[in-house]
C-alpha cells in the first residue's frame, strides 16, 4: 500500500496520468466523431434509398393511377431485398405491400417513423427495427415505404461497442505503462536517495549509480558524482591542509617558545633584544603562511571572480620584468622579455601579478647556482585561443613526476628546504590560475623549470 502511495506521488506518473487523460480525451473525441459520422453516413444512405423508392413510386402513381401503383408496389414487394411497402386504403385495410398493418406512429400526417416489425427467418419470428416516409394519397390511401435497418443499428452497435473497447484498453495500457515508468523512475530516485544518505553518514566514496542510458537521471547523477569528486578532494585537501598546518607550524611555533623561554632566563638586555627581533621575524614568516593560505582558500572559492576585468598581459608581464630586473642583476643574472601586443585576457590583475611574482621569486631562489649564470625568461604569447604566459629559468628545475606534487600546499622539494620559504608559492600560483578557467603547466626547460599559465583569450587588437 506504502509503495502504491508512493507510486502515484511520483511526478512521473501524475505526468504519465495527464498525459494518458489528454490522450484518452483526444482519441475519444475521435472515436467518438468517426462513429457519429459512420451512424450518420448509414442513415443517410437509408433516407436516400427510401427518397428515391418514394419518387419512384410517385411517378407510378401519377402515370397510371393507382392500379399501377397496387401493381408496381406487389412485385417490388415480392423482390424486396429490406425495403418495405405498405399501401391502405381509406379503412386502413392492406392493399399492397409486404407489410401487415399501418404502424400506429403512422396514423396522422406524413413524415419519417422508427418502428419494430415482425421478420420470419429461419430461426423463426424475430423482431427488426425499420425506418420509413409515410405520406397520404388522393381518395384517402396512405403509401409508407421503409427500410429493414435492423443490421445498421447491429453495425452502429457493433461499432459503439468496439470503441469503447478500445478506449477502455487503451486507458489501461496507458495505466500500465504510466504505473510501470513510475516503478522505474522511484527506483532510481530511491537509488541516488540511498547514496545521498550514505553520503551524508560520512562516506565519501559513495557515488551516485548512473544507468548508462544518457537520459535525465543520468545527466543528473553524472553531475552530481563530478560535484562530490570536488567536494571529496577538497575534504582531502583540507584534511591534509590541517595535517600539514600542524606539522609545518609545529616547528616554529615550539622554536619561538624556546627562544623566549631562554631570553627570560638571561639578564642581558642585548640577548633580550635579539630574542626579540627574532620572535618579530619568526612571527612575522607565520603571518606570510598564513595570509597566503587564506589567499589560496578565497580564490579556490571564487571570492575573487568579482574583480575580473579585461586587460592586456603583455602589459603586466612588463610591469613584473621591470620590477625584478634590479634584483636579478644583484644576483649577477639576466632577465629578459617577449611579450606580444595585443594579448587579452580576462583577469585580476592583482592576482596574476601576484602569481608571477611566486614564480620569479621561485626562479630567484633555486636557480641561481655558482656554477652558471641565473637567466629568467617572461614570455607572453598566443597559442590558438588561449594566452601563455610563462616564467622560465635555468636552474635544477624539478624532478620528473613530481610537477604534480609541488603544486600541493607545503610541499617542499629536499633541496628547497634550506631556502626560506612556506611551500605555499605554486600553489597560489595554480589557484589563479583555476580562478581564470586556465591550467598551470610545469615543464622541463633543459636545463630548468618554464611555468606556463595558459589563460582563455578573449581576442586580439591586431
């Protein structure tokens, strides 16, 4: 009974029953109409038969009187195939005919009348509805002539019957498959209702079942298993942001303490001012962690969108180079620019300006080396409808197969651990680039590292 509830509160199947009773309201007009103009069709057919056998009968009469008339109404009677004639005199006696007596709907006036009458079959007496035109004649005679239309009505029944028959099935079949679509649509949806409260019981993993028919349900589930894939690798992420904030933290935090703990136990005011100043630049590196996790967190979830403006890369590009060109030569390297005009992009220029100085200052510190000299390229170019804009340098690069993993938060390679730093740079970097619908690509420059953020162009100048 629950389940029947539950059936018939299904959209689809009150879809199914509007559907099944416009369908059923459309063929029963046209049932309905075919029927009224096939009784209609037999009817008139009758009416003209019995008109024409009228006329006929008329000129007879009007040729040889009624003499003629008695003669052509017995031998037409005697090759009646149904027609009916009956002809009275003034008494209402039979005169000629193959009918017994004047129907009584036929006393007064003259007109068409329904009437049953008696047929001898072999079968014996059986009574035939008939259809006749009665009409008076001159010294009182009265002339009625009819048809035998017992089988038209049988037919028209026949036919009443059989569309009715057939709207009857076709509702019920209609019923069936609504209440079968029904069964098909709950079970799905009772499905992905299962998965929805596995999922919200904690596990993850659980994925929406998708049919592999490509319809609706299908499209849906497919979305909603893309949606929970992000929603579980940024519950992964944060569990292991959480993780790494811990650990990295950790560190610091205990060599911060240490520190005041052992200026305390001085007396000098100048171990005291070190401590200090130490304490100062050690908090002042948490707060860096910390602004650049939050900088990564509202642009992984588009807080940012809202300053996205149209503008020029090689632009900024420039901008970068000229800011870091002093820094790069005190470092005895050379920096040198290839942008093209007429790049657009649609950006925060804040935030790309921001990546591009990670990956400078990345390039600064691993990849000056005592034994060549550091070389920075920035580039910004087209490639088909997308805008690369890359920082590439000659240093140790990154090792094959772990471009993936650098990108992550905290990651730090062995040979950057001595280097100041969070290990947050690339992965700012490849939340921005996310932020303006583009991919950050790390590839082997030979020797070293070129970072590509290839960005969606929204066309050029010329």
């Amino acid at each position: 009974m629950r389940t029947s509830l539950k059936l018939i509160k299904t959209s689809t199947f009150r879809l199914a029953a509007l559907y099944l009773a416009v369908f059923a309201l459309s063929v029963g007009l046209i049932l309905a109409y075919v029927y009224w103009n096939t009784v209609v069709l037999l009817e008139r057919q009758s009416d003209e038969t019995i008109r024409a056998e009228i006329s006929s009968l008329g000129e007879q009469y009007t040729q040889g009187g009624v003499g003629q008339l008695v003669d052509t109404i017995k031998s037409r009677s005697e090759h009646a195939s149904g027609n009916i004639y009956l002809l009275t005199n003034y008494f209402g006696r039979r005169i000629a005919g193959n009918l017994d007596a004047m129907p009584v709907k036929a006393v007064k006036g003259r007109g068409w009348i329904e009437f049953p009458y008696a047929v001898e079959t072999a079968d014996g007496v059986e009574r035939h509805q008939a259809r006749a035109f009665h009409t008076p004649l001159d010294l009182g005679f009265t002339l009625l002539v009819g048809r035998d239309v017992q089988e038209r009505r049988e037919f028209a029944e026949l036919i009443g019957r059989t569309l009715f028959w057939a709207l009857g099935i076709a509702v019920v079949f209609g019923l069936g498959g609504g209440i079968l679509m029904s069964r098909n649509f709950l079970r799905r949806v009772d499905s992905i209702s299962q998965t929805s409260r596995t999922i919200m019981a904690g596990d993850l993993s659980g994925r929406m079942p998708v049919s592999g028919t490509g319809d609706e349900l299908d499209r849906l589930a497919g979305n909603l298993n893309e949606m929970l894939d992000q929603i579980e690798r940024l519950m992964v992420g944060m569990k292991e942001i959480s993780s790494n904030v811990a650990h990295d933290l950790k560190t610091p935090l205990t060599r911060l303490r240490a520190r005041v703990e052992d200026a305390l136990r001085q007396k000098d005011d100048a171990v005291h001012k070190a401590a200090l100043e130490e304490t100062l630049e050690e908090a002042d590196q948490l707060l860096r962690t910390f602004n650049a996790l939050l900088s990564i967190a509202r642009t992984e979830a588009g807080q940012a969108r809202e300053g996205l403006t149209d503008m020029e890369a090689g632009g900024l590009v420039e901008e970068i180079a000229e800011l870091f060109e002093p820094l790069v030569e005190e470092e005895g390297g050379t920096l040198t620019v290839r942008a093209e005009p007429g790049l657009a992009i649609r950006g925060d220029r804040q935030l790309l300006a921001q990546a591009l100085t990670n990956l400078v200052d990345n390039a600064l510190k691993y990849a000056a080396t005592d034994e060549r000299a550091l070389r920075i390229e920035l580039s910004a170019q087209r490639r088909g409808d997308t805008v690369v804009v890359a920082v590439a340098d000659n240093g140790p690069g990154v090792p094959e197969g772990e471009s993936e993993r650098v990108v992550e938060r905290f990651v730090r390679l062995d040979r950057g651990r001595s280097k100041p730093g969070n290990g947050l740079g690339l992965s700012l970097v490849s939340a921005v680039t996310s932020l303006h619908g583009g991919t950050l690509e790390l590839k082997d420059n030979e020797p070293g590292l070129r970072a590509e953020l290839v960005l969606p162009s929204i066309g050029a100048d010329g």
